[in-house]
C-alpha cells in the first residue's frame, strides 16, 4: 500500500514500496466494497450496481492516495467518476440517500483499519507516527467529507429527474382518467400499475419553495411512500409529481375505507418538518378516484392561503371552507361581517375565538367546555359572556354561521382577521 502522506515539520514519509501499489491497492478497494456490502443490506442484490459500488470504491481509495501523495487541496477535488455514477444508480432504483452516506462512512473506517495496520508495520518512531496519523485523519475526514456533499447532490438530481422522466408518460394517463366519462380498466390499470376497483386516499403534497441540490421530489416521494406504510396500504401509492416542489398521490386502502385523521396528522408532523401534505375523504373505484383527488386539490388551494400554513390538513375537517375559499377577499367580508368585532388578530380574541368555538361544539355545554380547556366553569363563561358583549348577540343565535366563521379563522388564521379592531 503505497502513498505518502505530509507529517509533521514538513516531512513526508512513504509507506511501503512502488511496486506493490497495484496489486494491494486491488485488496484493500476488495476488502472495503465487501465489508461495505456485508454492512449494508440495501446495496445487496443487483449485480450491475455492486459492480459499479466496487469501482466506485477504488477510484476514491485511489484518489484519496493521490491526495496523501502529492498534498493536493481538497477544494480541488470534485468526486471520482465512478463515484457519481454509483450515485445515479442508486437514486435511479430508489435506494435511500441514507444508505449511500452510510456506505461512505463504513468504508471510511474500514480504510483507515487499513493505514492504521499499515502505519504500524512500519514501526516508525513515536513523533513521526504520531504526526502521520494527524495527517493521515485529518485529510481523509475532508476527503470523505467533500466527496459525499457531491454525490448527494448528484444523487438527488438524478432522483428528481428519474421521477420526472419515469412518470411522464403515467401523468398523461392519470389526466385521462380525471378528464374522461368512460374508462377501460383494461387499459388504465395496466397503464398505471395501479388498481382502480378499490378505495383511495387522494393526497397532495408540497414544498413552500424550491431547494438546493434538486431534492425536491425526492422528499415528497418519501413521505408519501412514509405516510402509505403507516396507513398499511397493501401496495405502492401511485406518485404524479407535478413539478419540481409539488406531487399528486393516490394511497391504495384496498377493502378498507377508515382513515385514522390523528395518526395521519402526528405521522405527518413528525416527518420532514418542510413538507406539506393535504387529503382528500376516501372514495372507492374510478369516480373515488376523482373525487378524492378533487378535494385534495381543493384543500390544498385552502392550505397555500393559510397563516401560518398548516402542515397537514384533510377535506374532511375543512370541506365548507375549502369549497368557500375560491375568493378568499369575499370569505374574508363574510368573516368579518359574522364576527364583527371579534376577527381582530390579538392574543385576547384568539382565546375568546377558541372559547366560543369549543362551546359550540359541546353543544353549549359549560362544563364540557371547561374541561375541554382545562379551565374553571366561572372562567369559560366570563369568556361566553365577554365574547357575547364583543359579538353583539348570543353566540347560541347565529350557530352554524358563527361555527364556520370560527372553522375558517382556526384553518386561515391571520389571513381572515383584521390587524386592529374596525
């Protein structure tokens, strides 16, 4: 194993001879894709891309030799092309980034057991050991270090555009199956690699804005694969990404049409905390189909005006609003003109809102309330009555127009309220 590496004092010192470069060279790039492989299951199984992890792995213990050797900057070094390749591959099958990082790490160390052994052997005195060894794990930290920072964004550059290009063709069918009266299942199911006779989840999920490195698509793909494991759909979501930050989904629920909404929403909110994902209700067959997707468009169209913007919102809960949320300035008159002095954006309101609110849905019951809110039974109806005094009339009086008013404050927030009382 040959390669000479800065020490201390300007010196350097080369290990071993020239002439053993190559065959050990070949052993330890061996012994390193073998140990990588055997760590990481993942990476098992397809022979073509074993073959271009393994020269993956020698061109990065090669280059890495070079560095040692010749103290080449490391802001010169771009990534092996095998290495970006090995990348590609993986995004390609849909293999997680986390696997690729973690290969790197692993091979990491098993090359340093490797110079470690080596260093050793050598049986240099103690200062120079000492100083090569500080080299020697300082310049293969930032070795890995910028390599890996290229190939993931390789990596999720190819994830994007795999995504795109790969789902083309699907997008256009899914537009005929939205579009058109008459389906062929025959020819749609196929087409699609997904099963129309049964119930849907419709799903769209989104990312506020662009992203660095093109990874964009990638992470909306995993989430909805996330939110369809937790969900136990019994096959593959079918994924229409829309652009680079926004995708369509259908979740396969088979035989069953329940949707725990709770466990959907923590499961969402304890995932990637920049994604944003709205469902429509379940609907069976092609006009399931439809319907479900309709109204996860709908949602979202509700969601992208909301502040702050929900994380995860579903039809069910918000349907009177998301079907009156197609002009948002005439929603925000008719708030106003229910809640009167009440739509103000303060901290006062918020809680009088959240009062009234729970009340109603308590059927106007105090101590029901109050323990909702984990408040005295005097406090909720000082709120009541305060709230009453703000309003102009009974809350009881104006029930189901109050309820949606306050619906659509708790979902659009500061978009619906007034900045100061009128």
């Amino acid at each position: 194993m040959t390669y000479t590496c800065g020490a201390s004092r300007g010196r350097k010192t080369t290990v071993r001879g020239r002439g053993e470069r190559r065959v050990t060279l070949s052993k330890v790039s061996r012994d390193i894709a073998e140990y990588v492989i055997a760590e990481i299951p993942e990476l098992r199984g397809d022979a073509t891309v074993i073959k271009i992890l393994q020269a993956s792995i020698a061109e990065n213990v090669a280059t890495l030799l070079h560095v040692f050797e010749n103290d080449m900057p490391l802001d010169r070094i771009e990534g092996p092309a095998a290495a970006l390749e090995y990348a590609r591959r993986l995004a390609q099958r849909g293999i997680p980034l986390s696997a690729m990082v973690r290969a790197y790490r692993i091979g990491h160390w098993r090359f340093l057991q490797w110079c470690l052994d080596e260093l050793n052997r050598q049986d240099a005195d103690e200062d120079l050991a000492t100083a090569t060894n500080r080299r020697m794990l300082q310049v293969s930290f930032g070795y890995i270090e910028r390599v890996t920072e290229h190939v993931i964004v390789v990596y999720q550059q190819e994830r994007d555009h795999w995504l795109l290009s790969q789902t083309a063709a699907r997008a256009a069918r899914v537009r005929d199956i939205l579009t058109e009266k008459d389906v062929d299942l025959n020819w749609a199911e196929p087409a699609l690699g997904y099963r129309l006779l049964q119930h849907h989840l419709g799903l769209v999920a989104w990312l506020p804005t662009l992203t660095g490195g093109g990874e964009g698509l990638a992470r909306l793909h995993r989430i909805t694969n996330e939110i369809a494991q937790e969900l136990g759909c019994p096959a593959r979501p079918l994924f229409v990404p829309r652009d680079a930050i926004l995708s369509w989904a259908w979740l396969p629920l088979g035989s069953h049409s329940d949707v725990s909404w709770k466990q959907l929403s923590n499961m969402v909110e304890h995932s990637d905390p920049s994604v944003h994902v709205c469902a429509g209700c379940v609907g069976y067959g092609v006009e399931g189909f439809r319907s479900t997707h309709r109204q996860a468009v709908r949602t979202q169209e509700l969601a992208v005006v909301a502040n702050p913007a929900p994380q995860f919102t579903d039809f069910s809960h918000v349907g009177p609003i998301a079907l009156m949320a197609t002009n948002v300035g005439d929603m925000r008159a008719w708030v106003w003109g229910v809640l009167g002095p009440l739509a103000v954006d303060d901290e006062n309101s918020a809680r009088l809102r959240e009062t009234v609110q729970i009340f109603l849905g308590a059927g106007c019951s105090y101590t029901a309330t109050a323990s909702a809110q984990i408040l005295h039974k005097n406090t909720v109806q000082y709120r009541i009555r305060k709230a009453e005094e703000i309003l102009g009339y009974s809350v009881q009086q104006g029930h189901t127009d109050l309820e949606v008013a306050l619906l659509a404050v708790e979902y659009l927030g500061s978009t619906l309220l007034r900045v100061s009382p009128a």
